[in-house]
C-alpha cells in the first residue's frame, strides 16, 4: 500500500466521521496536506486535486454521478502528472470512494522481473513509518531527557528518602490520573491515529504514556505497575527509560496496525508497558517451568492470574469499535491496541532471555 492509498483511506475515514467538515476543497487540501507529512513533492498535485470542484462531486456523490467525477479526474490526472504522480493520486481516488481502480487499456508485454524484489517489498512498510517518523525520533528523545531528569530527582530527593523507582513512577503517573486536571490532560496529552502523523502534534509521543484516557484503566495499571516494581532495585532514572521506550515500542506497532487497516484509535496510558511486565514475567515462569509470585503486602499473587484478570479486562476494553462505521476485525483491533503488542513483546523478551540461558 502506498502513500496515496494511505492519504484515500484516511480521506475516506473522514467522510464517514464528518462529512459536513469536507465540503470545501479548502478544508479537504488542509487536511490531507498535514496528513502528507513530509512528502513535498505531492503537496503541489494534492492541492490542486483537492481544489476540483470534481472531488466534491466524487465524494459526496453517488452512482453514476460519481462513476463520471471520478473518470474526468483520472483523465484530468494523466493529462497533467508524470506516471509516479498519477499512480499516487490515483490510488488516493480509488481508495477514498472504497472502489477498485477501473481496468486499464493493454500496454506492452510485461519485462523481466527485476531483481529488486526486496526493495519492493520494503518500500510500503518504509511509507507507512514514514510518517510515524518524527514522532518516533521526538519521543526516543524525551525518554533520554526524562531518563536524565529522573537521575537527578533520585539522587536529590527520592534515594534519600529510601523510595524504589516502581514507587515513584507509580506516584507519578498517579498524580497525572488524578485531580482537577485529570479532564483536560485526557484530551490534550492522548494521541489519536489521526494526530499519529502530524507534524504539529508529534509531542503527544511522549505525553502519550503518561496519562489515562479510562479511569477504571488508570487504578488496574496503576496497581499492577505498584505490585510488579514497588520493590525494584532499579533507580528511577532506568525505570522511566524502560517504561519509555517500553511504550514507544507498543505505540509504534499499534499505530502502523490502526494506519494498516484504516483503524480509529486513541492510545493512552501505560497499558503497554504493564502489560509487557505481565508478558515477561508469565512467560520467564512458563518456560521455567517455575511458579512466579509477587508479594505486594503479604499476599502471594502468581503471574498468571495477573495475566488473566488485566488479559480479561482488556479485550473488554480493545474489543469495541471507536468508530461506528469502521471496517475492521477483532484481530486487527487488537492489534492496533498498545496492550496487545505489549504482551507479545513481554513473551518475546522472556523466551530471548531463555535462550540466552540456554546458550
């Protein structure tokens, strides 16, 4: 999937959301040019695109009213663009009226393959991270940034007093749930798959993580996180780097899954993180074939329960569409949900550490 089906699907997930707001070639160009990102040499063409009255008639229309918009803009598109340009923009159209792209004349005969199979195969994944980018580079930066800050508040106030870094990172992201400003950072801080790729809203990266979008979500976290590391010997300084680029990691693979299949989603929370604690620890004890207990205050809680109960709450959670007219399977929103690669990454890091033991 290249870009210009990638910019038609989102288009298209917008019609559906609010198609009253794309009633303008203005606000259509808007869109889809901070959807763009960095790619400057389709700003150009998808503007004027957008700027055809054609588009809206494309759009909003139906049957043979926007089977005859969408003939004259193609036809308009091989007139004026190089092939590369028209290939994009025709797979925006295709892909924004939800249709097949029409049957095209016999050319040619088709030559050889080329050798650079690979690199075909590479380019739509390398599309789709592409506009992840800046957001993925800020927020490795803020977890160095935060990992440093942490450091400092350590060895000035928190190692004195004799507090883990578990239990200041708890009290943290505790204190961003909770309060009268809880309302407005659930809004300002989430990050949602439409504000994944924007330039203007690359921050919510790293702010992400570190608010809860469902209270309910917040004290599960927040209880489990305090059970798991309450006792780790780790610094704060370590534990907010690896909390970090623990979530970064699930939040990267949930919105390359959400952009995929054109899945609306908004991630917040230390979901991924938690859960990614609960894969590693359930998984070292299945294949240590050993029980795995925690002992918060006296009770003895093994890691398959934990696995069980946050597993249990969380497809209750995953499960819904966000969006009624979205097109998706279970699998596929579990998938674009950071909890689900969380997990799968705690197993894989226990079975890597395995084998490494066993090496």
């Amino acid at each position: 999937m290249g870009l210009g089906t990638t910019l038609g699907r989102q288009l298209r997930q917008w019609l559906i959301q609010n198609p009253e707001a794309l009633k303008s070639g203005r606000a259509i160009a808007n869109r889809l040019i901070d959807a763009l990102g960095a790619e400057d040499g389709l700003k150009g063409p998808i503007r004027d695109l957008a700027n055809q009255p054609l588009l809206l008639q494309l759009l909003h229309g139906e049957g043979a009213s926007q089977a005859s918009a969408r003939a004259s803009l193609v036809a308009h598109i091989r007139q004026t663009y190089s092939p590369e340009v028209q290939a994009e923009l025709e797979d925006l159209l295709n892909a924004a009226c939800g249709q097949a792209p029409p049957p095209s004349a016999p050319s040619s005969p088709p030559s050889a393959p080329k050798p650079q199979a690979v690199e075909g195969k590479l380019r739509p994944t390398l599309r789709r991270l592409e506009p992840l980018a800046p957001g993925l580079v800020l927020s490795a930066c803020g977890a160095l940034v935060l990992s440093w800050f942490g450091q400092e508040l350590d060895r000035l106030i928190f190692d004195g007093w004799g507090w883990s870094g578990g239990m200041v990172l708890v009290l943290g992201l505790a204190s961003l749930s909770i309060g009268p400003w809880r309302q407005p950072l659930r809004h300002r801080w989430s990050l949602s798959s439409e504000q994944a790729t924007r330039p203007r809203e690359v921050w919510r990266w790293i702010s992400a993580p570190w608010v809860h979008g469902n209270g309910v979500e917040a004290a599960v976290n927040l209880t489990v996180l305090l059970i798991v590391l309450g006792n780790s010997p780790l610094p704060l300084g370590q534990v907010i780097l690896r909390y970090s680029l623990t979530a970064l990691a699930c939040l990267t693979l949930a919105a390359i899954c959400a952009e995929r299949w054109t899945i609306q989603r908004t991630w917040s929370g230390s979901s991924g993180a938690v859960c990614a604690l609960i894969g590693l620890a359930a998984g070292s004890s299945l294949l240590h074939w050993k029980l795995l207990v925690f002992r918060p205050l006296g009770l003895s809680i093994p890691a398959w329960v934990l696995l069980l109960l946050v597993g249990a709450l969380q497809l209750g959670w995953q499960l819904p569409r966000q969006q009624s007219g979205e097109d998706s399977t279970a699998l596929q929103r579990l998938l674009a949900s950071s909890c689900s690669w969380g997990l799968i990454l705690g197993l894989l890091w226990a079975l890597i550490s395995r084998l490494q033991e066993w090496l």
